[in-house]
C-alpha cells in the first residue's frame, strides 16, 4: 500500500499532467469496518487505484464513486454498510460502515493550437478560470514562453508532429482551441481534436469557412455526431469585436461546457 506522500506525489504528478483523478478519504466508520478514518485511495480514470480504503467489496463501491466523481467533476459522499458475512472473494466477515467523501482532483487543460494575437489573449484568461494551458505551434518565433507567461507548457514542432503530440496526452479533460493562420491548419486541427476525447473543440472563423471545415471533415470519415461536437465559430455570442473580448467568450463556452450549465 503506497505511503501517503506517495499519494501526494501521485496526485502533484497527475494535476502536472492534467490527468483526471479523484481522492476517496474515510471520514467515519461504525462498528468493525476495515477501514479507519483518513484513509484515502486515489481512484484515476482508467478504474485504476492507488491506497486502500479497507478492500473488498465496499472498496470497489468507492471506486465506482470516484469514477462518478471524476465524470461529473463534483465532490461526492457515500455511506457503504459491511454485512457480517463475506461479501466477496477477500472473505472480509465484519459487521459495520465506513462513510467516505471523494473529491475530484482534475485540472483541465485548454490546448490552445495556434500562438497568434489570439492566442496569447486566451491562455491568461483561460489560466485564470482554472485552465492548465498549453499553447502550440509551428513556428518557434510564436511559441515563445516569454509571450505565454500563464502556460503550464509551450511546444514548438512541425506542425503535423506536433498534433499527434498533442492528441496523444488528451482526455475527456481536454479542451481545444483552434485558433491556427490558416484555414487548412484549421481543418487539420479540428480533424485531430476531434478524433481524440477532447471534451470541447472550438474553432475561430467565419460561416462559410466553418461550412467548408464540417464538410472536410465529413469526406475524412469523421462521424456525423462528432462533427456536431465542433463549436465553430468559436465562444458564446456575446458580440465580442477585440481579441481580448472574444477570449472572454471563448473562456466562457469551455466553463458552460464543463460546468454543464
């Protein structure tokens, strides 16, 4: 069973990488329950575990909780009774309850594809309303981290090299926003984005160009259901007219996206 700074280090490492997770701590316990109080598992989106809560039967209840937890990104408590006889193959005979609450510990994380006027309007917006960002592009002179303060990260490679990159490390904890130079990097990006479990991908661009992107995407066998997901043009309908205005909207969409409003 990991130490519990080992969990903490676990929990540092996953947050770096935006990876979701969430931490299951027992609060309570009644009568013979395994567990004790502050006992904590670190449930990660895969149903992996790290830690102990008791085991047994009650143990994957509370990580079915954590998984909830993670999906929905809210806190969540539980009470799980422990009858006198065993309740699966660990054989556990003990009578009582073990109370837990769980915590969601992701941080998700915005990739911002492009590293433009509009682009370096959106990380600091997007950082302050709890974004890890990540800003690419193909051209190192753009992606500076001297012009990207509020990034966790700021990569630079050729331009296909880098989307594979990028898709590799999403999850439904990803947020992507394309904001390239041109209308053919757009597309490329979309197509990517759209193909990994990205929760949110947005677009900048115009009707016409957002019609000819969604039939691009189309004739590459994306899915109708996945094309829909793209939100383009980019951001709430604000009227926004100044980068900063429609970083602004565009920041707002990916809250109301994760927030579920």
């Amino acid at each position: 069973m990991p130490h519990t700074q080992d969990l903490f280090a676990a929990v540092a490492a996953l947050r770096a990488r935006g990876e979701p997770a969430a931490m299951a701590t027992v609060i309570a316990t009644r009568g013979s329950a395994p567990a004790r109080s502050a006992m904590s598992m670190l449930v990660l989106a895969d149903g992996r575990t790290l830690g102990t809560v008791g085991g047994g039967a009650v143990e994957e209840g509370i990580r079915k909780l954590g998984l909830e937890a993670i999906a929905a990104e809210e806190c969540r408590r539980g009470t799980f009774e422990i009858g006198t006889e065993a309740a699966d193959d660990s054989e556990m005979i003990c009578g009582g309850a073990v109370e837990v609450f769980v915590q969601p510990l992701t941080v998700p994380t915005c990739y911002v594809i492009g590293a433009g006027h509009l682009a370096s309007a959106v990380a600091p917006v997007a950082a302050v309303a709890g974004f890890r960002v990540v800003v690419a592009d193909d051209r190192k002179t753009h992606a500076d981290r001297a012009r990207f303060p509020d990034a966790a990260d700021v990569r630079s490679a050729p331009f296909d090299e880098l989307l594979a990159a990028l898709v590799a490390g999403m999850n439904a904890a990803s947020y992507c926003v394309i904001v390239t130079r041109s209308h053919r990097m757009d597309e490329r990006a979309a197509l990517a984005c759209l193909r990994s479990p990205a929760r949110y991908v947005g677009m900048i661009g115009s009707s016409n160009k957002v019609k000819t992107c969604r039939a691009y995407l189309a004739a590459e066998g994306l899915p109708v259901r996945r094309i829909r997901d793209l939100r383009a043009p980019i951001g709430l309908d604000v009227g926004a007219r100044t980068h900063g205005e429609i970083a602004v909207a565009i920041v707002a969409e990916m809250v109301r996206t994760r927030r579920q409003a």
